[in-house]
C-alpha cells in the first residue's frame, strides 16, 4: 500500500492506474475509521481492480471550530486498517495542500440547491457547501472512478448522487447499506464521543426505524409520531424525524404513499446523531387530510 499526500501524486497514481487499464475504486474518508469504513472498501475492493481511500478532515464542512477541533483523529491507526482491508494507495492531503488559500480568503464552495437546504443543511449553515465542494475535489482529482459512500448519510449521498449528474462527472457512485453495531446502532466516528448511558440512549434512533417495519403500515404522519415516541421514551433529543422522498428528500405529505425514507437526526450527551432506513408507507384516511395534516 502507498501513502501519498500531494494532489499532484494523487493525480498521478489514479491515472497511472488507468494507464495501466485498471479500474479505479475510490473511498473518501475523515478518517476514524470503522467497520462502516471497512465496508466501503470492501465493496470498493470487489468491484474494481484499484483501490484509492482519502483521508482528509475537511474544515469547510463544519459549522463550528469546536466540532473540527473535536473531531477525532487516528491517523496511524487508519492507515494500518486501510492496508489490512486491501487499500492500494491511501491519499492524506494537508490542510494547507487541500485548501491553500484557507483561513486568509472564502474558498470555492459547491451549492447543490434545494437537497442541501432542507434537514441537515437547515440546522448545519454551510456544512452541504463544505461536503459538495471537497467531494467535487475529491471526485476531480481522482478522475474516472467508482466512488462508494455511505448510506449511513442519506442526504450527504444524495447530494453527491445530485452533484455528479448536474457536473457530469466521470464517476459512478455507489451507496452502500448503513453497517451497525450488534444492538442496532448506526456505526459513526462520533459514536466514541458518548458516554456509557448516552450509547444506551442512542439506542433510540434505530429502534424508532424498527418501529416502522414492525407496525402495520402507517402514513407518513403516523410514521413521523411513532418514530417521535420512540425517541422521547430513549431520552434523545429529536433534532427531526421525517418521512421523505428518497430522491428529492421532500417530507411526504399524509396522502402519500409508497416507498419513502425515514431520516432521524438526534442528540445525545451533545453528539449530533443520523440515522435512516426505507419505510413503505399508506395514504392517510380522507379526513386526517381534512383535519389540515
Ligand atoms: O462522509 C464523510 O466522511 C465526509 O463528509 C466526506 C464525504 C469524506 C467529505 O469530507
């Protein structure tokens, strides 16, 4: 395995490969990473003949210094799992040499309208602009490749999924199914920031996803109020529970009905949480509509 830190060497290997009349698989991480990590690679390793992981904690994605200085950093860990999981080359770029010009002028930033507005992007300022605009670097430098995200971040996928088609890059993308703990808890590098009773707690978000495939169907409001209580009955503080289109990520109304996403965010011992599952859901009866749902 080859550990580059230049984008000039990045360019390089990505194309040499190519040259070489190999495929190019790309995983792009901010490090910490774990078994949902583990997985990306994996897919990345069956499906293509060379496998490129970034490891790169993007400051213009955070909406406060506190949660960028928080963010955990496990570099020499990451890299020995990158070589036991099967990573050719492992790219992990400086600040200075990712965003020269950070701290002293605003950087280009990527705005893909209205997916980016709504959930995460309405209670994280900027945060969509920061991830579109590093994941189009990213993408570019890479160049034609298979890139594999997480569905874990629903809404970071399909604003990448939105962002490729729009600027039509070289780059098929991937999502891969949300890896979780034993119990049901959503694998995260924030999850080591909670603490014994918060991990408990956290507990809340997946069964209030459970709680959907187990009912009778719902409608899209029965569904966002069962996942609500759940939440409230765990402790976690619901930052939204919706119903969405799984495309478009509009909130479904109660007429509605079909396949849909369910997408939680939640905070527990102060640690921003997502989680999100697919849910079928059932038009509400007519009055419900009349009652102003
Ligand atoms: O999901 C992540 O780890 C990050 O948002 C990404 C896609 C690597 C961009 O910094």
């Amino acid at each position: 395995m080859q550990q580059l830190s230049t984008l000039a060497q990045w360019r390089s290997a990505a194309n040499d490969a190519r040259r070489r009349g190999r495929s190019v698989g790309l995983v792009a991480t901010m490090g910490a990473l774990h078994a949902g990590h583990e997985s990306l690679i994996a897919a990345a390793r069956e499906n293509c003949d060379e496998v490129i992981v970034t490891i790169f904690v993007n400051p213009l994605q955070f909406s406060s210094p506190d949660d960028f200085a928080n963010y955990p950093e496990t570099v020499e860990a990451d890299l020995a799992a990158c070589e036991r999981w099967g990573a050719d080359t492992v790219i992990v770029p400086s600040v200075a040499e990712m965003w020269p010009h950070y701290g002293e002028r605003e950087t280009t930033t990527v705005v893909v309208p209205e997916l980016s507005e709504q959930w995460e992007g309405a209670q994280r300022p900027g945060h969509f602009s920061g991830v579109a605009a590093v994941v189009t670097k990213i993408l570019s430098l890479t160049g034609e490749s298979t890139a594999f995200f997480g569905e874990k971040d629903f809404q970071q996928l399909a604003i990448v999924r939105r962002l490729v088609s729009d600027l039509a890059l070289a780059v098929t993308v991937v999502g891969c199914p949300t890896v979780r703990d034993a119990d049901g808890l959503a694998l995260s590098s924030r999850n080591v920031r909670l603490s014994e009773s918060g991990r408990a707690r956290a507990l809340g978000l997946s069964r209030a996803l459970k709680e959907l495939s187990s009912a009778p169907p719902l409608s899209a409001d029965e569904a966002r109020s069962a996942m609500k209580r759940v939440l409230n009955e765990h402790g976690v503080e619901t930052a939204y529970a919706q119903i969405v289109d799984s495309d478009t990520l509009r909130a479904l109304t109660p007429k509605d009905e079909g396949n849909a996403r369910a997408i939680i965010a939640g905070i527990v011992d102060g640690v921003r949480l997502l989680d999100n599952g697919p849910v079928t859901v059932v038009s509400a009866p007519e009055e419900s509509h009349a009652a102003g749902h």
